[in-house]
C-alpha cells in the first residue's frame, strides 16, 4: 500500500512538467501579442516602438525554452506573476482570493449531491420498478435533459424573484450560495443516482448476498455492508471527478450568480486576455483533477483488498 502511494507519488513529477509545459505553450499559441495586450490595457498608444520595449520588458524577445525555464522557475519559487490587464495586480493575490470562494460552492454542491443522490440510489436500487424508482426515474430524466444555464434561470424565477425566499445574485448573504449549489448539484445528481441503482441492483442480486441472506443476517446489516459498501466502489471514482469538474467547471454557474470566484475570474480573463491569469488557471485545474484522482485511487486500495493483493 505504502509502495503504490510512493509510486504514484513519484509519477506526479512527469505529469505535472507535462502540465505546466502545455499551460505555458497554450498561451504561446495565440494569436493575440501579449505586448499589445498590456498597451492596451495600460492605455499606452500602440507603436512599433513601444511594443518592442513592452516586449523586452515581458521577457518575450528571450526564445521559447528560456521563457518557459523561467516561468518554471518563478512558479517554483510561487512567483506567478503579474496581470495584464489590471496593473499591479499580482496573480497569487487574486488566486488567492476568489479560490477559497470556488472550493467553498463547489463543496456545498457536493454535500447537496451526496446527501441526496446516496440515499436515493440505494432507495432505487433495493425496491426497483416500485412506484418509487419510476418517479425518481422519470425526475432523473428531466433533469438530465435540462442545461444548466436553463436550471439556474428557472430556479431565480420562481426561488428567488417569485417567492423571495434566495438572494439572486452575489455572496453578500450566507444563503445567497443555495441557488448557484443547486444548479450545479442537480444535473450531476441524476447520473450518481443512475449509476448507484445499477449498481445496487446488480449487487444485491449476486450470489454472495443470497449466501448472507441464507446466513440469517438482517436486511439492513445485507443492505449495508454487502450492498452498498460494494456499490459504492463503481461509483467513487465517478464521485471524485464530479468534485473536480464542479471545482474547474464552475464558470456558467458563477457567471450567472456573479459568484466571486475562479470560474468567473477565467471567464473575464478569457475575455480581456489576461494570459498569466489563464495560465495559472489551466494549471491549478490540472492540479487539482490530478490531485483528486490521485485520492481516488487510494480510498479504492482501502475499500478494495483486492486491489491492494493485486498491487503487491
């Protein structure tokens, strides 16, 4: 176990220069004159002459592997830079700000998807075709046809303009993060409820729960520990990247919000091209599905023994 963890530990070092490589060339690839951007954003007049010192000034009359040796360094060293588009903002202080706000909804919205989708699919899953499972089934339909732009018009309609009870918009009040954690838990909570009743089903149907049963063990100790203990394994890895995605995923939902957080700081540098902010971006989201899988994969050597023989 300890062996597998160092392993896939050491292999992070390959994976994250291939990320922090691709990052950095992304930029490199477009077309925009990152020069003509700052100008422009300075309110500086755009000519020959003052693109040719702004670019000396960024570094980028240097050929490509000496700028991306220094960034490297400069990101090792947590140096991430400058804005381009607000003058002396450094990158790490706005990073630093909107980041806790993105973890702070995207774990609200995975509380609301595990709270509901867990207890739901195991329902599902041990009384399937029942009146129950075929109203969940068909509220699971809809709401995985639903985009989620439209989800979050409907909910401030009726929530919040309709019936007052939310905030529109913002994070000024401590309810104000329901209606953006709904529409990001909903959509999602569809397929784990999908995926935890097919596994239940097909786990409470295989011989070995018929041998608990014929054991004299209690329904509940068979739905728990042999039911749901192995239906949960197909479903964790499924779980980890549905936290990953509503972290690196919140954009739409924090443009419609204006929630304050990373999502819509890559939304307006897209816009204004503010590259050393696009760049840490795409960086800190590689991190973090890196990071999560990573977590994934070690919680499924602990539940599964057979995985930990098998990697021994």
């Amino acid at each position: 176990m300890i062996q597998y963890v160092i392993r896939r530990l050491l292999l992070l070092i390959p994976m994250l220069l291939v990320l922090t490589f691709f990052a950095f060339t992304l930029m490199e690839l477009n077309p925009s004159d990152p020069a003509a951007v700052v100008l422009r954003a300075q309110q500086i007049p755009i000519t020959e002459q003052s693109l040719t010192l702004m670019r000396k000034d960024l570094g980028l009359d240097l050929p490509f592997m000496t700028r991306y040796g220094n960034w490297l360094k400069d990101l090792c060293q947590f140096n991430l830079g400058h804005s381009y588009y607000k003058k002396n903002l450094l990158v790490a202080d706005e990073i630093a700000w909107r980041f806790p706000n993105t973890i702070r909804l995207a774990l609200t919205s995975f509380g609301i998807l595990i709270g509901t989708s867990l207890p739901i699919g195991v329902l599902c899953g041990i009384f399937p075709d029942s009146r129950f499972d075929r109203i969940v089934r068909s509220i699971v339909f809809a709401l995985t046809a639903i985009p989620g732009f439209w989800l979050a018009i409907i909910l401030m309609y009726f929530l919040s303009v309709k019936l007052n009870w939310l905030p529109l918009s913002g994070m000024r009040e401590n309810n104000a993060i329901v209606l953006p954690a709904l529409t990001m838990a909903l959509p999602s909570m569809a397929t784990y409820i999908r995926l935890l009743r097919s596994a239940m089903i097909e786990t409470m149907s295989s011989p070995h729960v018929l041998y608990a049963r014929s054991r004299g063990l209690s329904e509940g100790k068979i739905v728990l520990k042999h039911g749901f203990m192995n239906s949960i394994q197909t479903t964790l890895t499924a779980m980890g990247m549905g936290l990953a995605s509503f972290i690196g995923g919140s954009f739409v939902v924090e443009t419609i919000f204006a929630w304050p957080g990373i999502g819509q700081l890559a939304v307006e540098s897209v816009f204004s091209r503010d590259f050393p902010m696009i760049q840490v971006y795409i960086l800190l989201m590689g991190l973090i599905f890196i990071g999560i899988n990573l977590v994934v994969d070690i919680l499924q050597m602990v539940l599964n023994p057979r995985l930990r023989s098998e990697t021994l």
